[in-house]
C-alpha cells in the first residue's frame, strides 16, 4: 500500500517525502510528467494521490484534472499541496473533491487512509480464507461449514403464498399508416 507523491524537482521534496514517510505510508516520489505519473499510479494502485503544485502549479493542475477523470484513477483520494493563492480559485472550481491540506493535515489523513487500508486488506485475506475453506470443504464432499453472524442473510419466508400466474400480455396494436403527401409534378427546370 502506498502514496503517490508528485512534485517537480526541488530541493525540499526529499525531505517533505520523509516527513510524510513518517505517518507510516510507503511514499512513492515522481514528478507530474505524462505518461510517467499515470504509468506509476496504474502499476503501484496508491491509495492516495499527492500533488505539490509549488512549481508549475498550471501542469499540477491539468496533471491533478487528468487523475480525478482517469478511470484507472478518479476513486483514489487527491490531496493538493501549496497551492499558489493565485490558483485557489480555478483548483476549487476543477477539482471540488480534491481537498488542498497542508504536510501535517496530510499525514494525519494518510495515517487515517493507512489504517483503513489495512482493515480493507485483512477483510479480504479473511474472505478469501473463507472462500478457500468452503471450496475445499465442497471439493471433498463435506458439509459445507456455518455461515458466520457477520455475513448470515435473513432467513427467507418458508410459508410464503404461490404467486398467480398472469396472462400473457396482447401484441400491441400497430398504428395506421399515416397517409403520404402526394408528390409534385416534375419541377421547372433552372435557367442559367
């Protein structure tokens, strides 16, 4: 599980990449440069995408446009960082779910995006035990084990009356034809 963090080139931009290292996420640093940053969100699957938009902030923001739209992108969270007072304005109206936070404000969300990364991993590593159980539980025969309080579905009605059976509904009726305009004579020829 990791952060996608894209900032140009500067020297501060290892040591803001530790700071946010420190919130125990696995930061992933690249500048917003196309196809670059799309390739490595694509292949990493951050659960979180952060852009630093100190430097070039108009690239930060078509970069920033294009990862909300994307489709291998738009669910993943974006959070914008140092956004110049003179853009404020124009990042609102195009990314309204992109939240612009601070480096701390950031590191308490990823610490809160982390934990709940990992109960969603450990979810699915108990379903999938699940899965496997009752598929080796089927395979040899056996009865299938009970389902468990969280995932039991309320039992279905066992008295419940026949449903009636319904006529087969009529074709419907075609229309008449609505009758044609007759057509004109030849028309004059044009002159020259």
């Amino acid at each position: 599980m990791s952060v996608l963090y894209l900032q140009f080139e500067a020297p501060d931009r290892a040591s803001r990449a530790a700071k946010l290292g420190k919130s125990g996420a696995h930061i992933v640093v690249s500048e917003p440069r196309w196809p670059q940053f799309f390739e490595l969100a694509k292949k990493e699957k951050p659960y979180a995408i952060a852009i630093d938009m100190s430097t070039a902030p108009s690239h930060c923001l078509e970069t920033a446009d294009y990862i909300a739209k994307a489709k291998e992108t738009r669910e993943t969270p974006l959070f914008l960082l140092r956004v110049p007072d003179d853009r404020l304005e124009a990042v609102k109206k195009r990314l309204p779910n992109a939240p612009i936070v601070t480096e701390q404000e950031l590191a308490h969300t990823l610490i809160e995006e982390e934990r709940k990364a990992q109960e969603r991993a450990r979810e699915k590593k108990e379903a999938a035990a699940a899965a496997r159980k009752t598929a080796r539980a089927k395979k040899l025969g056996l009865d299938v084990p009970a389902v468990t309080a969280k995932s039991a579905k309320p039992p279905a009605k066992a008295a419940a009356a026949p449903e009636k059976k319904k006529a087969p509904a009529a074709a419907p009726k075609k229309k008449a034809a609505a009758p044609q305009k007759k057509k004109s004579a030849a028309r004059p020829a044009k002159k020259k």
